[in-house]
C-alpha cells in the first residue's frame, strides 16, 4: 500500500478489506475518505465528485500530522494503537502488552511506563 501522506510502500491488510481495496486496511496508519473532510464551501469541498477519494496514511506519517496538531493528539490520546516491538516504542501513542494483565504505554521521551493493572472486570481482556 502507498502512502498518500510520504508516497512510500507500507504493511496493510492485517485488518479486513476497505471498500473494494484489494489490500485492505493500513497496519497502524490511517484509512479514510476525503469527503469526510469536506463540505459545501470547506477547506475540501468535493460535491459532485464521482471518483473514490480513499486516503491511505502510513504510521510515520501519522505520528507527524498529531505531533504538528497537538490538541488532535491529545484526542487520540495514549494507547492508540500496538507497538510492533516490544523494545522500544514506536511513538508516544502505543502501548504493548507484558503477561496477560500488564499493560504499558509510551511516554513522551520514547520510554515504556507501566499502564494501571487492568483485570477481566475491566472489560479489556
């Protein structure tokens, strides 16, 4: 899958189809329309488009649009989405699992903190 953001090659597909796409959803990144952006006279006013307007985003490019708009990170908020390695996060917006209760989230210098003890009662395992 190509980037709409960066134009490189990404992961996709993990997740299920999108649309008719045949490589379905982006690992960790974005899928969206532009016509959700946009309306009569907005910043994208795509009325009367006939053409799909599917927006594939990948996770680096991602990571830059929240850290360019803080307040739409802080929206998105801690824990958004797995870490591919457990090392080392990818960015300040993943979390990873350790043991079958223990979660993790990254911090704002790249480090793991411990996440509360979740149980069953939870709702999340």
């Amino acid at each position: 899958m190509i980037c709409n953001g960066c134009g490189e090659d990404f992961p996709a597909g993990v997740q299920g189809k999108f649309a008719n796409d045949p490589n379905g959803l982006p690992d960790n990144g974005w899928s969206f329309s532009l016509e959700w952006l946009g309306y009569y006279a907005g910043f994208t006013d795509y009325l009367g488009s006939d053409e799909p307007l599917s927006v594939f985003v990948c996770h680096d490019c991602v990571a830059k649009v929240l850290t360019a708009l803080p307040e739409l990170g802080k929206r998105v908020g801690q824990g958004a989405h797995p870490s591919p390695t457990p090392e080392k996060p990818c960015c300040k917006w993943c979390y990873k699992w350790v043991g079958e209760n223990d979660i993790y989230f990254s911090d704002e210098n790249g480090n793991w903190v411990v996440g509360e003890r979740l149980t069953q009662q939870d709702g999340v395992l």
